[in-house]
C-alpha cells in the first residue's frame, strides 16, 4: 500500500514538471511576440502619416513614403490570388472527389506535400527560369504574383481538400442516390458546403505571400521605385489596361529590408513604419479568415 | 408459392457480388414483387444492405466493387447491374432512404426539390406542385408547410427522415430502397416511418433492411432472410414468421442467434 503511495507521488511530481515547463515554454512565445510588437510600435508608429502613405521612397528619410511598395503589394496579391485561387481550388476538387486512389493520384500527393516544403527562395528560382527568361515577362509585376503563386498553390490545393473531407459521406450519396451527376454534386453540395474552409486556406496563404521577400528579390524586384505601374482603367477604349501586368514593381517587405540595410536612423524608423503596415495588413486578413470560418460553421449544419 | 399469380417488378438472377477480394453475396435469386415491401433481414454483416445498395448501383461509387449475374427490372427487362447501363440511369428510376437521416444543409423546399433540380427542372410551378405532393406523400405537408424555406437540419429526427422519403419520392420512383429507415429514430417517429411504408406501397415498390423482425413482420408482404452473403430462406412474411422451413430462419427469428 505505502509502494503504491510513494509510486503515485512520484509520478505526480513529474506530471507537476512537465506543465510548470510547458507553461514556461508557452510564455517564451508570447513575451517574444509582444516584446517584438512593442518595439516595433514604439519605434515606428509616430512615423505613420497619411504622408507616409501618399509619397514615393525618396533620399530623405523623412520625406519617403511607401506609396510604390502598398501598391505593388496590393498588385501582386491580386495576381497571385487571381492565379492561385482557380487553380488550387480546381486542383483539390479533383484529388479528393475525381481522381481515383492509384499510383498516379499517389504521386501527384507526394508530389504536393513535397511543394509546401520547398524554400521559398527555390520558387523564385524556377520564376525567374519560367517567366523572365523562358516566357518574357520581364521583371514584372506578372512575374512576381505567379511565383508567388506557385508557392502558396500547394497551401490552396491542401486547404481545399481538408475542406472538402469535412463533406460528410451521406451527403454524396444522399446527392447520387436520386441521380446526380459528379459535377451536380460538387456544385450544388461540394463545393457550397466547403466553402468557408476554402476561403479561410485562400486566405492564410495569400497573408503568407505578402509577406515573402526572397522569391521576389530573386525574380527582380526593384528596391527603389519612385513611380506606380500603369493605371487598370483607361478614359479610352476598352477602358481596362492590363500594361501594369508588365511593369516593374517593389514590395513592402523589399521597402523595409531597403530601408533597414541603410546607416541612417530615420530610414530605420521608417523601415518600423512600414513594419507596423505589413504587420497590419497581415492580420487583417487572418481576422478576416476567422470570421469567415466562424460565419460559415454557424451556417452549415449537419 | 406460385411464381406465376405475381406481377415482378424485379428479379435478381445468380447474383454475385464483390468487395475487392470479399465474395459479399453469393448466388441470389430473389423476386421483387410490385407494389410489395419486401423485407430483408439477417445478423450484422450477412449481406443485406449490400444487396440493397446493388439494386441502385451506389457500389459504383467505391472503387474494387464487382457486380456479376443480374438484378432484372420490369417491366423493361434491363439488367440493372450490367455495365452497359448508366448508375445515373438506375438511380433516377430507384431512389434510397438511408439508415440516418441526411437531409441535405439547405431549406426544406430545396432538399424535396433537389431530384427534380437534377433532372433540369427548374420552372417553379412544377416544383412547388411536386414538392407538395412528395411532402404530402411522405405525411409531412401539415408540419412544415408554413416554414417551407427554413432549415432542413433543424427538423426533428422523425421530420428529418420523412423529410429525405419525401427527396426520395419527388422525382416518381419506380422502386424505393429503405436502408434501416428507422434505427436513429425513437419509437413515436418509428411507428410514423412504418405508417408511411404501408401507405406507399400503393403507389410504388419497396425493399426495406431492418434489423427489427417486429417492424419486417409489421410492413413487409414478402420476407428474405440472409446470412452469410445468402439468402437462406424467402417467402410470404406470414410464413417466415410462423412457420419457417428452414432451422437457421426459425433460429434466427426466435432470437436464439443473430
């Protein structure tokens, strides 16, 4: 009896351990954050103006805006999205309710899961050999939002089949039990249903691609623009221009590494400015992932 | 029984089937009698909801499902089975109720609907007069007929799943399936289910699995009891149940196994 006492003691005490450490461990990770945040904020927050916003980069640190860099950002992200979206979304579709389970659906499995593994860098790579050299895109904002979208593809593709597994099974056959088509499934029931685990994994990847800065160095990003690309509306004819797909372009993250690399203090207070944006726009579209899943999950009910 | 005083409306024929390598059913022959329930019963694992799945192809469904001999429908004499013959082709002519209710997320009107919208129909006065009448059908119409467009999972369990015989009904099937229609359903709404089969039977032919011999020998005209992937004994469900032929049957429906 008094063993079995000492026995349980014992191992309490090292249950006891185990979560004051993981306790600690958590608390790593959250006064890093905030320490990061705070530093960030104080150093860069009384530099945020509606100048900021408004003016090109420039020499001096306190005249330079990030007007070039929010909206190659903004140009980029569409591209990637506009790229990424129907081809990821496709891709799962067909893995998960049309491809049969064989050696070559396998490989094209082991293949994706490889892909979301691939250093970003390697993508920039394979952009600058496809898109600038092979397909003449030049440095362009074109070239940039692909490669970004190769890169966040492999994310697409894997929130959209999670999503779709979400699909119970007595759905589908609920839905091909009086008839239906694979397409009538998908479309009335499938892809409805999955929806808001779609756009919550679109949505997470597009925040990860704004935020990457090595596949577009690699591709040729400039880091000193003082010009925007070509306006999308024109006053004439057909009225929508598509030359902004083949201007150069820079990025946020390219700005703040530009600003940071430089021996004056104001470019650095400037490089925490834009730091804040970035930071901010990032978690405006993972709040608006959250709230999307939430609004769905309420109105999907099995 | 006399093989010629019935009017068939299908008829399996040394029916096999196989899960890959698994020989589910074996040699059936089996009449389905017109506008009759035909109850099949039998232990967990004996074959009968496999059997019930064969007659609308939702094998067709799975990879590694073998089909062979045939399942005949009358009065156009097409193997239902045979490869050459469409799975959307038999399912619009063969719809299923399954064992839990699975209403689909979308109103009530939607779901009752959704057979027709399949086929293309989509004017709506068509489908306002046949969602009526397949509500009024499966005895669900006065519940829900003012809240047509409001959820379908909001429904009771009992509503959901006349609600999903009323999907079933919409498009004029010449044969509905039951797959135990009542196992998720407490007794009120099981004693409502079986109401209904009883009723429908004037109108269209059914197969119903269960695993409750009380509720076979309640609806059924015609009872089949299996075992092992075969049919052991089939006969008028009076006879199964009071006078069985074969010793398994009575073993079974006696409850000494199973």
């Amino acid at each position: 009896m008094e063993d079995i006492k000492k026995r349980i003691k014992n191992i309490k005490l090292w249950n006891g351990i185990f979560s004051i450490v993981s306790l600690l461990s958590t608390f790593v990770g959250l006064v890093l954050l905030f320490a990061l945040m705070t530093d960030l904020f104080m150093d860069g927050a009384p530099r945020i103006s509606y100048k900021f916003f408004t003016s090109f980069p420039s020499r001096f640190p306190e005249e330079a805006g990030i007007l070039s860099a929010w909206v190659g950002t903004l140009l980029l992200i569409l591209v990637t999205a506009f790229a990424a979206i129907p081809l990821g979304v496709a891709a799962g579709i067909y893995l998960e309710e049309y491809a049969g389970k064989n050696w070559f659906t396998d490989i094209i499995e082991i293949n994706i899961a490889n892909l979301a593994g691939v250093p970003s860098i390697i993508y920039g790579l394979l952009a600058l050999g496809i898109f600038v050299y092979f397909f003449k895109f030049g440095e362009s904002v074109l070239t940039g939002g692909l490669a970004l979208a190769l890169l966040i593809l492999p994310m697409v593709i894997m929130a959209t089949r999670e999503a779709i597994r979400a699909v119970p099974n007595s759905i589908r056959e609920a839905s091909y039990a009086v008839g239906a088509t694979k397409w009538q499934t998908v479309k009335w029931h499938i892809i409805p249903y999955s929806t808001g685990g779609i756009l919550t994994g679109i949505i997470i990847g597009l925040s990860r691609a704004i935020g990457e800065t090595a596949p577009i160095i690699t591709v040729g990003a400039l880091t000193f623009i003082a010009f925007l690309p070509a306006s999308p509306v024109s006053t004439e004819f057909p009225f929508i221009s598509f030359k902004w797909l083949l201007d150069p372009f820079t990025v946020m993250p390219i700005q703040i590494f530009n600003w940071v690399s430089r021996p004056q203090q104001g470019f650095h207070v400037n490089a925490a400015a834009a730091g804040i944006v970035l930071l901010v726009m990032t978690l405006f579209m993972n709040a608006a992932a959250i709230y999307i899943r939430y609004r769905f999950r309420k109105k999907i009910k099995w | 029984m006399t093989r010629s005083a019935i009017e068939l409306k299908a008829e399996a024929k040394n029916l096999n089937f196989y899960y890959g390598p698994v020989h589910a059913l074996k040699n059936i022959n089996m009449p389905i009698e017109r506008r009759k329930v035909t109850a099949l019963i039998g232990p967990s694992g004996c074959g009968k909801t496999t059997f019930l799945r064969c007659f609308n192809r939702m094998h067709d469904l799975y990879p590694h499902n073998r089909y062979e001999g045939e399942i005949i429908l009358y009065p156009d004499k097409i193997n239902i089975i045979s490869p050459e013959i469409d799975p959307i082709e038999i399912r619009m002519q063969i719809s299923m109720v399954f064992q839990k209710p699975n209403p689909f997320p979308k109103s009530i009107y939607e779901n009752v609907a959704y057979g027709l919208r399949v086929r293309g129909i989509s004017r709506k006065g068509i489908l306002d007069e046949a969602v009526e009448k397949s509500l009024r059908g499966a005895a669900l119409w006065e519940e829900v007929k003012g809240r047509l467009n409001s959820l379908a999972v909001d429904l009771s369990g009992g509503q959901q799943q006349r609600l999903c015989i009323a999907r079933a009904l919409a498009t004029g099937p010449r044969i509905l399936l039951f797959d135990e229609p009542t196992s998720a359903l407490d007794p009120t709404a099981t004693s409502k289910i079986e109401e209904l089969i009883i009723e429908l039977k004037n109108e269209v032919t059914i197969i119903i699995v269960t695993h409750n011999m009380q509720q076979a020998a309640r609806v059924s005209d015609y009872t089949a009891f299996m075992y092992l992937g075969e049919i052991i004994e089939f006969d008028k469900t009076d006879k199964i149940f009071t006078a069985p032929s074969n010793r398994l049957t009575e073993e079974y429906i006696t409850g000494r196994f199973g």
